[in-house]
C-alpha cells in the first residue's frame, strides 16, 4: 500500500522543460492548501500529473525497446553482451514479485518502476480533481480544462497499469487520506476498471475548453480529446478479449464504443498519413525503399521516422498522442550496429518477416497452423500462395516488409566508419565514409553478418528499419521521432477486430481494407468467414502495428487465462544464409539460439506486483492481489 498511500510525496517531482503550465512544480514543502490558494501552483501542480508519462520506444533500460523484444518480434543483441540487463533476465527467467525486469528496474526515460510511479500519478490527478473546483484560478477556461486534462491523464495512467498488471487495482475517484483505514479496499474487476477508465474519458470528451488536437509548440506534450477516444478504443478492445472478458460477451459493446470513437476522430480531422511528403528524402535513389522506390514503402517509413508538428492543419494527422522526447542516436543503438561500431539492438525475428504477405495479398505460412514444430524450423506454407518463392524469399511482399526491415541485399547510404574487408563480397573495396552499402546477413560477412554474441551484428538475419532514418549517421545524425503512443491506424485496426467479433463483417473488413489500400495492398477476400476475418485482423495488426509495442499485449489478451506463450514466445528463429561460391545464397532456419526463451510460462501473462507492495495489501486487506504464479 506505500505506493497508495504516499504516492503523494513520490510525486512532487520539478521537471526541466519549458512549456507553460506543464513546467511547474511545487516545490514539496507547501501545504496542498497554500497550492491550491494561488493560480499559478495549481496549475503546477498539473505538471506532477504529467511527470509520468513513459517516452517508451527505444528508452527502456540501456536503449532497448522492452516489450517488443519479449514477445517474437525481435531480440535483443543485450541479451548476449549483457545478459543482466532486461532481455537477457527475460529470456532466462530471471524473474520474480521481489526481482523483476519489469517492475524494479529504474525508471529510464519513464520505462520502469511502473506500479509506484503510476499510481503515485493517479494520486495526484486525483487530488488535483478534488481540489480544482475551489483552487484560486484566474481563467474559468483554465480551470475546466485543466480538471479535463487530469481526468484524462489519470485514464492513461489506470490503462497502463491494466495493460501490465491486469485487474489487481482498486478504483481510487477520492484521494485516500494517509491516516484512513485502508483494509476495506479491494480489487475491481477488469471490465469495472476499464468502465472507470472510460467514465474518465468522457469527462474529457465533454468539456469544451479541452481541444481535440494541440496546435503550438508552447503546448506540446498537453492531452487533448483525441487521447480520450483512442484509450477508449484501446481498453474496451482489451475488455472483451478472452483474457479479460470473465467469459462474457463484451464485443457489442466494444464495436459501438469502437465505432463512435473512430467516427469523432475523422470528424475533427484525423485522418491516415497517404502522402509522401519529403520526396527529395524518402523517394530519393539514396533512400532504397523497397527494390522499386515504392512510394507506399517510402510513406510508411517516412511516417515513422518524422515527428508530429504541433500546428491547426498538420501534414501528419494520423498520430493522437506522442511521447515529449525524441528516441536518441537510433542508428547508434537501434540500426545496424556496425554502421557506428556499438550494437544492433532490436533484431526482428523470421517469425516477424513471415508475417509479412506476398504483394498479392496471400499469407506466405498457414494463419492456423505456421509451423509444423515447436521450434519453428519448419513452416507451414499456405498452399494458395503461388508467389512466395522459398530460394527467394525476400520477393514481392507487403510494401511495409521493404519500410521496417533490412535483411540479405537491402541497401543503406549512411556514414560507415570502417574500410570493407575482402570477405565483403558485395561491398569490397570500400573506405570508411558516407557510402552506400549492401546488408549482407549471410554467416561470416565480417560486418553486417548474422553472429550469435557479437553486439553490433544481427542475431537472426535481420535489423530494423522501421524507426531509423534511411541516411542518418554519425555525420548526419537525425534523432529517432518522438514515439507514438497513439495513432489513428491503431484505432482503425481495433475498431475492424471489434466489429468482426461483434459479427459486423461489412464493418470490419472495410475498415481493415483501408489500412491495407494505405499499404498498397489488395482488400481482402469478401468471402471470409467470421473467424477467417478475425484471422485476417489479427495477421493484419501484426503488420501493421510491429514494433509499436502492440505484439506483447496482443498476444496475452487473445489469450485465456490459462494459456502459456510456447507457441510463439518460446522458440524466436533466425534466417541462417550461406553465400555459395558463386555468389548465390541457401537459406536455412535456426533457432536464434539453442536454448528455449523461458518468458511464456502462464506466469508471463501478467507482471506482478512488487513484492514489498503484495504483502502490504495482504497485510492490509486480508486478501491476496498477487497475480498468479508470482
């Protein structure tokens, strides 16, 4: 309960920024009555209530992308060179309630610690709405929308918490006093605090003073109406799924929430990202998006590496909510780990690339049944797909697959700080400098090649690309964008799984199409069963959210509550390729090592609670509120 009860004093933090009301704070030694009594401490004391917001993407604990490379979309090359830090323990099992990755690593650029910071958060959004309706505040509009932005923010802080930890919380819409009787509290349910979370969004939706899009700079980083729709869209989705859903039916009523939110959105000018927008950048014979400079590989890629200008008419419309920090040298810690000498980072998995249709819109493995073994060394091709060539595989996919992935024959122009060695076939003799290269992966290229420890190769053929600029280097060093937390395609995908759940098919496959035809790639069939459709959904949130964090959370609500994850999490693969002597390749699948990925056991559906702050509420209420297995 420490984290309940004084959650109040973890956060009266000061924050170093510069924006108005968002850069205030109290300076822990004033009485909540002297803040409250003065215009100007109120409103920065809102500032606490957006301190925790996690900048997510790269900035987990030594620049890793956390969630993404616990579920099989990627490894993590720190899991060899550093095995005590997050991926290393994950993959190990080196967890526990006293001692887990997730929960007692510090907090690095917000990622971490999440049971205390969170709801030391919540405790002051909700003492701030207690408080707010009598505060001294010059401005009635200030006011309003100030108490919107900490409901709002306190719905993003209890999704967080239901995302990570499930229904282990209690519903706090009073501040707790620290000397009151705390036995009597208890856990709600997973569809009551969802209920709380929405009850919290509308608030926001209904009040006038707060905006649905931040349009200057000064306010950058502030909440506004759009958040709202797209947590609800989010948490209802989440409600419904079978791991939260209690064996009832919720889809109705998450395709209706779905539908409404989706609706408001397009109706106050959000809208997908369908423009190249920089084609001297990302249409450029330097760029090498895609082996024909396809302009929706070039779109995609650009969307993901250009943060969001605040403005009324923005050119990116499609993203809701970003993180308030860029994510660092990505092509440092993130890219291809020899460009700059250091490491790879996130190395997408061939499960990941097998996801990835062929440009006629066939699945490349059976969406029942991918593999026909549990290490994943034999795929279950889909016999409707004449195009996949196994000796080519790299062929004619998904314009997407050519926007977020490097693998064997892709090309990058970037500053390359070493001289190319004889055994680069493709790439010999070069020096160090702002070139072109071929990424070869194949075993023993001495620079980019697949490797099983070495920090700056790949670990499964593969690296990313998605997040990282097509020229950024050492000489040109374009930070990674400001993470998005949330986007309109995401919203579009939840609404299509909602509807097709609900038994809306013409709903859900026409919202799905459109992600798609975004993408360049052909509706689906209008044949589709119900369950082939939420198959088709399903393949399609993989493409199209991968390595946004989705993956981790996806495959755990779809999952019962008695599941594991040994079907995907617990054997990731890599693509081994030998280059023959004429200069052809073989193609061989491995697991990314010899040893099982021990993060799928039943216990990895949720994190637990911190250990000290299970045994106080033990203590406390009588009740266990671990989450099982912990």
């Amino acid at each position: 309960m420490r984290a309940l009860r004084y959650a109040l004093i973890l956060a009266m933090l000061t924050v170093t920024s510069c924006k108005d009301v968002l850069d205030m704070a109290p300076d822990g030694k004033l009485t909540m009555d002297e803040i409250f009594a003065d215009n100007d401490k109120t409103g920065a004391f809102l500032n606490s209530c957006y301190a925790n917001i996690p900048v997510k993407g790269t900035r987990y604990f030594f620049w890793s992308r956390g969630p993404v490379n616990w579920s099989d979309e990627s490894w993590d090359t720190d899991a060899e060179a550093e095995s005590w830090i997050m991926s290393g323990r994950m993959y190990n099992g080196d967890a526990s309630a006293g001692n887990h990755p997730i929960t007692n690593i510090s907090a690095d650029a917000g990622n971490g610690d999440y049971w205390a910071r969170y709801w030391s958060a919540i405790r002051n959004c909700t003492l701030f709405i207690s408080r707010i309706d009598k505060a001294t505040v010059r401005n009635p509009a200030d006011r309003a929308r100030w108490k919107a932005e900490a409901h709002l923010l306190r719905a993003y802080y209890y999704s967080e918490l239901l995302k990570w930890f499930g229904a282990v919380l209690p519903i706090e819409r009073e501040p707790y006093d620290f000397q009151q009787d705390f036995s009597n509290v208890t856990r709600a349910g997973y569809y009551e605090v969802v209920k709380f979370i929405m009850e919290d969004c509308d608030v926001a939706l209904g009040t006038a003073e707060l905006p649905w899009r931040i349009t200057t700079d000064s306010e950058g980083g502030r909440v506004n109406k759009a958040l709202a729709e797209a947590i609800k869209s989010k948490m209802i989705l989440f409600a419904a799924s079978p791991m939260n859903n209690a064996g009832k039916d919720y889809w109705q009523e998450a395709y209706q929430v779905n539908k409404t939110s989706l609706e408001n959105l397009r109706a106050n000018g959000y809208e997908l990202y369908n423009k190249v927008n920089l084609p001297q950048t990302y249409l450029s014979d330097v760029a090498f998006l895609g082996p024909d400079k396809n302009e929706k590989t070039a779109l995609y890629n650009e969307y993901f590496t250009q943060t969001m200008k605040y403005a009324p008419n923005p050119v990116d419309r499609e993203t809701i909510f970003q993180s308030r920090e860029n994510q660092g040298n990505i092509w440092n810690i993130d890219g291809i780990g020899s460009q700059d000498g250091y490491k790879s980072g996130t190395c997408p998995t061939q499960e990941l690339v097998d996801a990835y249709e062929t440009i006629d819109g066939q699945p490349v493995l059976d969406l029942d049944k991918p593999y026909l073994d549990e290490q994943h060394l034999q795929p279950n091709y889909n016999t409707a797909n004449k195009t996949y060539d196994p000796k080519n595989p790299y062929a004619k996919r998904d314009p997407r697959f050519y926007a977020s992935i490097y693998y064997n024959g892709s090309k990058r122009k970037a500053m390359w700080n070493f001289a190319e060695a004889p055994e680069s076939f493709e790439n010999y003799p070069a020096p160090i400098g702002n070139r072109a290269r071929v990424i070869a992966t194949y075993k023993n290229e001495p620079q980019t090649g697949i490797h099983p420890s070495t920090r700056k190769a790949t670990r499964t053929g593969y690296y990313e690309r998605k997040f990282l600029h097509p020229n950024s280097g050492g000489d040109n060093p374009i930070a990674g964008a400001n993470w998005k937390l949330f986007r309109l395609g995401e919203v579009i995908l939840n609404f299509a799984e909602a509807a097709a759940e609900a038994g809306q098919l013409a709903d859900a496959a026409k919202a799905v199409n459109e992600i798609r035809a975004r993408a360049g790639m052909p509706a689906l069939p209008a044949s589709l069963s119900k369950a082939d459709l939420v198959k088709r959904i399903h393949a399609e949130r993989r493409v199209e959210l991968a390595m946004e964090e989705n993956r981790y959370f996806d495959l755990r609500r779809w999952s019962k509550p008695t599941d594991d994850l040994a079907q995907t999490d617990r054997w990731v693969t890599a693509m081994e390729i030998t280059r023959n002597a004429d200069g052809s390749f073989t193609y061989a699948r491995r697991p990314v090592r010899t040893t099982e990925r021990k993060n799928y056991t039943n216990k990895f559906l949720w994190v637990p609670i911190p250990l000290n702050e299970a045994n106080r509420l033990r203590s406390i209420t009588g009740a266990d509120w671990q989450n099982a297995g912990w």
